[in-house]
C-alpha cells in the first residue's frame, strides 16, 4: 500500500523565526510529507490572504510556531496574519499543533538578534492575547529547534493514527523527492530575505536622493559668475 503523504502549513511570524520554521520544514520533509507556508506568498492585499486560505483549505495539518512577536497587520481586521491563519484553521475544523517557545529560548535568540526582532514592541496587547488563546489549547513548549523536529515527528504520526486525513498518494507510488523539496523551500524563504533587502535599500536610496535633491536648490538665491575673453580674426595676433 503506498504511504500516505500529508500537507502541513506551516505558520509563523517570519524574521524572528527562520532558523525554527527552516528546522520544523525539514521535519516535515524527513517525515515524508509535504510542508506548505507564508513564505511562498507575499502579504497585502485580500486577494493574496485569500490564496493563503486556500492553501490552509488544501493542506491537511496546520502548525503553527509562536516566538516572541505578533507578526504584521492585516488592514481591515487589524489583526496579525498569523493570528488570521490560526483562527481560520480552527474554523475549517483542520487539525491544529502548536509548538511555544520557551522564555529561556527566546532570552537565547535576543542574544544573536536584538529584542525589537524578538520580542513585540508595538502591539503587546494584541500578542499576549494570541499568546493566550494558543496557550488555552494543547501546546508543545521548546526549549531549542532540536524539541520543534521532535514535536514534528511525534504529532504527524500521532495524527496519522488519530485522524482520517485526506493525504496524497502518488500514482507510481514512489517516494517524494525531498532534495526537491528542500531546495525549493530555500530558495523560496531566500526570495523572501531578497524582497526585504530590497525594500530596505529602496527607502534609503529614496532618502539619499531627497537629501540630493535639497543640497542642490538654489531658489531666492543670486549666483554671479565673473570672466573675461578677447576677440580676434583669422590671421590676427590676439
């Protein structure tokens, strides 16, 4: 009989939690099933947060990673994206795990990052209130990205067992080729790096060329410019 293979969306706040959503895809594909999340799309307008249900609706399992921030706004709910993925998939009725990060583990990551890249600086309130709904269901606390693999492994299987999920079956009845897989899921959270880089560097070539742009305006300002020059003919000694 062939193997069962599984879609799990995977959910996240992204710059904080790279190296974790990295460990828990790779867990995902060793697992031998197929890893699916917000890094393939870029957020910001309702027809992209409607591709991304759609996504939830194809995908068997929904994951969810919560560190230390809330995560972008989305205009009209003023809620996060990944709050919005959460309470979506609570709704459809799709299995749901969650893996918690420990306040030691995230003490950790502020060490190699600093604390606005880990920790919510403007909507406190609204993250602690996530942060309690996700708690008030069944959890996984970790203490490093070795715990998120393990609790990969571990809940797949157990929801392999416990729920009748739909899965894909390919019609040879190979394996998946996770080496696949994986370069695709790297290039596609590289292109996300790529497209901040570049909105970083957007603003501050905006900035440099409005600084320019002052340094050279000379309006209600008078400029005289003083020489002399001498004439001749052709054949004539100046």
């Amino acid at each position: 009989m062939a193997k069962k293979k599984i879609q799990v969306f995977i959910s996240s706040t992204f710059i904080d939690l790279i190296e974790e959503r990295q460990s828990a895809v790779q867990a995902v594909l060793d697992s031998g099933h197929i890893p699916a999340g917000m890094e393939l799309f870029k957020a910001g307008n309702d027809t992209q947060l409607e591709t991304i249900y759609k996504w939830i609706d194809n995908s068997d399992v929904y994951m969810l990673i919560l560190g230390g921030r809330y995560g972008s706004i989305e205009e009209k709910s003023q809620k996060s994206y990944t709050r919005l993925e959460y309470e979506y998939a609570i709704s459809k009725g799709i299995p749901i795990f969650s893996v918690v990060l420990k306040d030691n583990f995230l003490k950790e990551k502020s060490i190699l990052l600093d604390d606005n890249k880990v920790y919510e600086q403007v909507n406190k309130d609204k993250y602690d209130d996530f942060k309690e709904l996700v708690l008030s269901k069944i959890v996984k606390m970790v203490d490093d990205s070795k715990d998120i693999i393990i609790a990969v492994h571990s809940t797949l299987a157990n929801f392999l067992d416990d729920y009748d999920l739909t899965g894909w079956v390919r019609a040879n009845e190979t394996e998946t080729n996770t080496a696949l897989l994986t370069q695709v899921n790297e290039l596609s959270i590289e292109n996300k790096k790529l497209q901040e880089n570049n909105t970083e560097l957007k603003k501050t070539l905006d900035l440099i060329q409005q600084d320019f742009k002052n340094d050279l305006a000379f309006e209600d300002e008078v400029i005289s410019i003083k020489g002399t020059y001498s004439e001749g003919f052709y054949g004539e000694n100046l």
